[in-house]
C-alpha cells in the first residue's frame, strides 16, 4: 500500500467556504501521543459531534491515530471550519492535559485542511482515511481499528452523527462492496491527488473554489452577522436570553445586570464570566458576536473571562451545573 506524502504547508490561505468538503489533519507536537486509550478517542469524538453540531458539519468519516487524527468533514451554510477546528482542538487538549497531568500545547499550531473535490474524490478520501492504521509505525487491522469510522461502515451500528448515507450510497448501501473496495487500497496504488496544497481535486476543480473564495471574500455592505437569515438570527438571539437566564437563576441575580456594566472581583463579575463562557459552547458566535451582546468593549475581554472559568476547577464543576432551557 502507498500513502502520498502530504505537503508541508507554508501559512497558505485557508479554505473556507459553506457546503464544502474537507478533510482534516491535525498533529501532536513532536510526535507526542495525543490519544493514549479508548477513553480519550471517546471524549475527542464527544467534543467533534458537539462543535459539528453546533456549526452545522456532517461527519463523513473519522481516523484517530496515536499521534495525529483525520476527518471527513463537511460545511453547510456557514463556513466556520477553523473555527469549529479551534474550539475542538482547544477543548480536547484541556480534557487530555488534566487527565494525564500534563501542560501545554498537544497539537501543533496549525491543523492542514483540504477542500475535496466530492463529486470525483469522496470516496477515495474515505478509503485513505481509513486504511491510515494499516500504514502506521505499528501497523492495526484497519477493519477492527476501534479509533476509526471503517467498522461502523462495514458492521453496520453506526452513531446517528455519523453521516454513512452518502458514501454507501455509491454501493447502494452495501456494506461488502464498500469493504471489498477499502481492502483494494491495501494491494492498489492509494494516492491523493494534492493540489496547490490546498485541494484534493484537478485544476478545473481548483480553478472553481478560487472562484467561490473569491465572491466570498469580496466587500459586503453589511457585516457578517447582518448576512445571516433573519430566523436564523433571532433563533440564536433566543438560544442566547435562555443561557443568560439560566446563569442569572444559577447566580440568584437579574438577566439585566449580566448583560452590562462592570463589577471586579464580585459575584456577578463571577455570573458575567459564566455567561460568556456558556455564550460561546452554546453558540456558533465569533469573539466579536459575543463582545457586542454583552456590550464588552472588546474580543479580549471575552477570552478573559473564558480563561478565567477554565483555570478554576470549581467554576467547571459549577458550569456543569447550569441547566438552559
């Protein structure tokens, strides 16, 4: 079996546009490992289905290895890759840090992230995905993997986030023809065909994505949250009163005072913290969205108050205890 070598990536621009397909890697730093046991694939999976949710993802396909990780990812309306990528990244690595006593970054600082070309290269991708265990160090049975989505394809039993439909749909739901497909990749040339760094797909493909990221990235009237549907909008605006309840319940004070004003080292300082970090676990909002809610006067100050709740273990344990409608 021959794996393409992937190409190093020099901060190129990322690709990030709505109903797209990427697959995405991201690496421990310096060869670490960043899944030790089934326990750990089981909370990065956790954490993967809730961002996945909350941004509108479809999970195609999954490979966690020792040492780095693949995804089969697809966007909807909103293209918010990274930043889904940044909050699982960022949750993930606080869960393996205190489980197993460590500090520091566990990933390195930037995830690679091709846009697919779907139509030709769906399930190419799946099968590369899948089959990365028989080509490890220490090589696995990719089809009895436990870190991997190959056994629910092939067994059946698969969690309902796991998107099966489409790729089974090319074998008309046949789970041995996808099987007997995945195990050609064992003896058959199984490349990606990398382009520019940045697409799994031909020029032509390429040339369409430039297009698209072009027409995203030019000048708007409006900001980007003005762009959203309106029911999309006020749904989010209703998501975000019922967590400011909850924290204000949970706190024994009034909605009004958390949503303005300044109060130092007090109780309500300690409700305002709760109530941006349930802001942004609850919500597909940028550190901006958040900052203008809640009239702070600035992104900084959002991650202040984050950084605050996720150094106090008691404030953790008491986010937990907060119940949104």
């Amino acid at each position: 079996m021959v794996f393409a070598s992937l190409p190093l990536m020099s901060r190129p621009l990322r690709i990030d546009l709505p109903f797209s397909l990427y697959h995405v890697i991201s690496r421990s730093n310096s060869g670490e490992c960043a899944f030790l046991d089934s326990r750990d694939h089981e909370k990065f999976l956790s954490y993967l289905v809730e961002y996945a949710a909350l941004f509108s993802f479809k999970i195609h396909a999954f490979c966690l290895m020792s040492t780095h990780f693949h995804l089969l990812i697809e966007s909807s309306d909103q293209p918010r890759l990274s930043e889904l990528m940044r909050r699982l990244l960022t949750a993930y690595t606080v869960y393996f840090n205190r489980r197993h006593k460590r500090h520091g970054h566990l990933f390195q600082g930037r995830f690679k992230s091709y846009c697919v070309d779907k139509a030709d290269y769906l399930l190419q991708v799946s099968r590369y995905i899948h089959l990365n265990p028989a080509d490890a160090p220490s090589p696995h049975d990719p089809e009895n993997y436990s870190g991997s989505s190959l056994r629910y394809y092939i067994r059946g039993g698969a969690p309902e986030w796991l998107y099966e439909k489409e790729i089974l749909g090319w074998f008309k739901l046949d789970r041995k023809k996808y099987a007997r497909f995945v195990r050609e990749g064992l003896t058959e040339e199984n490349v990606l065909p990398i382009h520019q760094q940045k697409f799994i797909g031909g020029e032509p493909f390429a040339r369409r994505i430039w297009q698209r990221l072009q027409k995203a990235t030019e000048p708007k009237d409006a900001p980007d949250a003005e762009k959203k549907p309106p029911e999309l909008a006020r749904a989010e605006i209703a998501r975000a009163e019922q967590i400011i309840e909850a924290v204000a319940r949970r706190f024994d004070c009034a909605p009004s005072l958390i949503k303005g004003g300044r109060y130092g080292k007090t109780p309500l300082s300690r409700a305002r913290s709760a109530a941006i970090f349930l802001l942004r676990r609850e919500l597909p909002w940028s550190l901006g969205q958040t900052a203008a809610y809640l009239s702070l006067s600035n992104e900084l100050s959002v991650l202040y108050h984050i950084r605050k709740i996720k150094s106090d273990e008691l404030m953790m344990e008491e986010m937990e205890k907060i119940k949104i409608v």
